[in-house]
C-alpha cells in the first residue's frame, strides 16, 4: 500500500519541490498552506507521516503538532523549520515530534528520514513486550511506563529514549550512541539535547523514587542500572 504523507508549509516553492519529489518516490502526498488547514486534514484523513513546518500563518507548527498529538499518539511528524538552535529542537520535541531537519536540507537525506520513520513506525510490535529495572515497567506494545504501580506520562521522545536506555540497561551509553540511535545517524543538532532529556527523565521516572535509576558515566554518557550505586 501507498503511503501518505501530508505536507504543511506555507512556502508554496518549498511544498511543491517536496511533492514533486515524494511523488516521484511513489507517496500519495496532501499539501495545507497555514496551520488550521494543516490541523483539519491531520485529523480528518489518514496519513502515514507529517512534514510539518515550524513558521506557519493561522496557528504556528508547534501548537498544529500538539492540536495533532491530542489525537494521535504515534503519527510520524517531521518538523521543517529554519530555526536549528537547541531550544527550538527542544520545542518540537517535547511537543511529540519524531524528528527535525533544518531548512535549507538535502532532499536525499529528508528522503531517507521519511523511510526510515515510516519504517520504523509501521514494524510490527511484539505483543505484550514489557521491560523491566527495579520497580519502572516498560510496556513497549502499549507505549506505558510505571513507578511503583504509578503512570507516568512520557512525550513521545521521552519514551524512545528511556526504552532505549532500559533496552541497554546495565551499559554505559555514550551520548553519541544515543544521538545516533534515538535521534538518527544523521541528526544536525547538538548533543546537549541528550542532556536536557536525561534531565527530563530524571524529572519523571526517578524523582522521589529510590533507587536512582538513570546514572551519568562522567565524560561518557548514561546508564540505566537497577543495582545500587
């Protein structure tokens, strides 16, 4: 089956190469112009992936991505911005985005992102996978975390990253394994982004829990370990 992607970009010789061109790959592609166009046909049609641009007329990029996770958990968004600093990486991100590609972009690699996501994205979960450190739950079909019997609510990216962590549990990660292997081989940005979301993590599966379960391999990188340190 054809795979559907919609773009939502307001610069119309930006969409129109990027539907030239994803329809020469073999996508069926819808284009929206302005963010409430780009919120309507996200919830009102079935799409594969999201190109979703971050300066938009009528709502911006980061407010049609949280209007889009409100009602799907799991569509793949790109986000397509001129912006590349840390904090708007960081933006999108902790609004659910899968990933980010900073304008002017190669389309090959833009291409292979958009595989790769949907590749990822539609590979059968095993039923029932659950993983487990000391009291936290994974439950990696569900996409569910637990404390202590508590949920804990993860964004998109928080999830990737702690699955990938307690999938590695007992093994320091260095931050480029992480990059390479949560954000993508090719991600452009700065590796501080693990950092933030360590820090996010720790917020959410560690604070006011014992034992610590994310540990920091000073000049390296993580770990996520259930023994006592």
């Amino acid at each position: 089956m054809t795979a559907q992607i919609l773009i939502i970009e307001d610069e119309d010789a930006i969409a129109r190469v990027l539907q030239l061109e994803l329809e020469h790959e073999g996508y069926t592609v819808g284009r929206a112009a302005d963010g409430k166009e780009g919120v309507r046909l996200a919830l009102c049609e079935h799409w594969d992936l999201v190109l979703l641009d971050v300066m938009l007329p009528g709502l911006d990029g980061i407010e049609v991505l949280r209007r889009i996770r409100q009602e799907h958990e799991t569509l793949p968004v790109i986000m397509l911005t001129a912006r590349g600093t840390t904090p708007d990486v960081v933006g999108g991100f902790e609004q659910g985005a899968n990933d980010y590609v900073t304008k002017p972009f190669v389309i090959e690699e833009l291409l292979a992102r958009i595989r790769n996501l949907i590749a990822l994205t539609s590979r059968p979960k095993v039923a029932g996978e659950t993983v487990k450190a000391a009291d936290l739950t994974v439950d990696l079909k569900a996409r569910k975390v637990t404390r202590g019997g508590t949920p804990i609510e993860l964004t998109p990216k928080e999830f990737e990253l702690l699955q990938y962590l307690i999938q590695h549990k007992n093994h320091v990660l260095s931050r480029e394994q992480i990059i390479s292997d949560v954000w993508g081989y090719n991600f452009v940005g700065d590796t501080n982004i693990v950092d933030v979301y360590i820090r996010y993590l720790r917020q959410k599966i560690d604070k006011g829990y014992k034992p610590k379960l994310i540990r920091t391999a000073r000049g390296v990188g993580y770990e996520l370990s259930e023994s006592e340190p």
